[in-house]
C-alpha cells in the first residue's frame, strides 16, 4: 500500500530502431581484354548489402548492354531487400564484335541512383582447324573443320601441296566458307593426288590466321 502523497513508476527500457542501412560494393569494372564469341576470364561481381532492421526498396537494376554484359541477378528488382540481408548482381563480358564495348548499369535502391560504367575491349580470337578424312567419301576428299572465327564472317581456307605429283609448294585450293552464328563451318574438300599438303584458314573479317595443318593423303 502506498502512503498518501507519495507515486509510483516503472522504467520502461527505450527501443532502438536502426534505420536501414544500405551499400553497394563491387570489384573491377574493366573487364581484360576477351576474344570475340568468347566469354571473360574476369567478373564484375556488385553486391547490396541491408545492415540495417527495416527493408530497403530495390526499385530497379538496369544493365543497358545485356547482349555483350549479360546480368544475372538475385536482388528483388521492384521490391524489397529485407533487413539484414544482402544480394548479388554479377556480369561477364561476352563480346560478339571486335572493338572497345562499354555498358551502363544502374541500381535504383533506397530512392538513390548508382550508376557503374562497364568496359570491356573484344579482340580477334585465332580460327582452329581440323581435317578428317570424310568417311565414305572418295579417297583423296577430306572433312575440313574450323571453329572460332568471327561469327557470321567468312573464313578463306588455303591448300598448298608440299610435296605431291604437282610438285612442291603448289597451291590447289584457295576457297571462301560463311561462318555460321558460332564462328565455325564444316566443308568437304578433294585433294586428289597424293603427297603432303599445308592447310589453313584465314579469318577474313580479323584478317588472323588459323594454325597450319599438314596432312598426307596416301
């Protein structure tokens, strides 16, 4: 029982609330130097990151050059990031085309804009051919295979005979095969006489050279 005149009162603890609290890190931006139809050794790995108790709005994630900086993303683009909690947003560089690229990507998150400039430079990728002989085909026709050149160029195969019936360092063939959309063909040739041959391809859109291939035909 109290006295008269006299009160009583609890103390009730405050409740702190951290406000969100929102950062972005990431790594190198400039991605090395990639042949073209390939796909970077390096990744630009852009993480958010709430370190904070309430959620923080993702309005949007923009990459302006999917095709050539393909995005793959785990944040909730157009929702929330819950506190606490953080995601990824990573990209590669894939060039199609020769020449220096560049890319935008934008983060719109916690009502302010980030904006990271990609770059990235495509170089000629070195054609690799290969020669079979074509299965049941006549002796003398061989299956000639090239990878890696420009996708959709032209690749310009060369056939010099080192040491055949037509003598030394004649040239037989000189022909033009399109690139299909991986940069590669696949051809039947004759050779049809006997003796050693120097094969190769020139990329006519890069203006590099494959390997040479020597190849015997009995």
């Amino acid at each position: 029982m109290l006295a008269a005149g006299c009160s009583s009162s609890t103390a009730i603890a405050p409740t702190n609330v951290t406000p969100a609290t929102f950062t972005m890190t990431w790594n190198s931006t400039a991605f090395p130097a990639t042949g073209v139809g390939l796909m970077s050794a390096a990744t630009l790995v852009v993480t958010l990151w709430n370190t904070g108790s309430s959620a923080v709005p993702i309005a949007s994630i923009a990459d302006s050059d999917t095709g050539e900086f393909p995005l793959v993303s785990t944040c909730p683009a157009g929702g929330p990031l819950p506190s606490d909690s953080s995601c990824t947003l990573t990209i590669r560089f894939t060039p199609a085309t020769l020449g220096d690229k560049t890319s935008t990507l934008t983060v719109d998150a916690n009502s302010t804009t980030q904006t990271l400039s990609l770059t990235g430079t495509a170089v000629a990728v070195a054609p690799q051919l290969s020669i079979a002989p074509a299965g049941d085909l006549a002796p003398g026709v061989l299956t000639v295979t090239g990878t890696g050149g420009t996708p959709g160029g032209t690749a310009e195969l060369h056939a010099v005979a080192v040491s055949s019936a037509a003598g030394p360092q004649n040239v037989i063939a000189t022909t033009r095969w399109p690139l299909d959309t991986s940069g590669g063909f696949t051809a039947a040739i004759a050779l049809d006489q006997s003796g050693s041959y120097d094969l190769w391809l020139v990329d006519l859109t890069s203006g590099v050279s494959s390997q040479h291939v020597v190849y015997a035909v009995p």
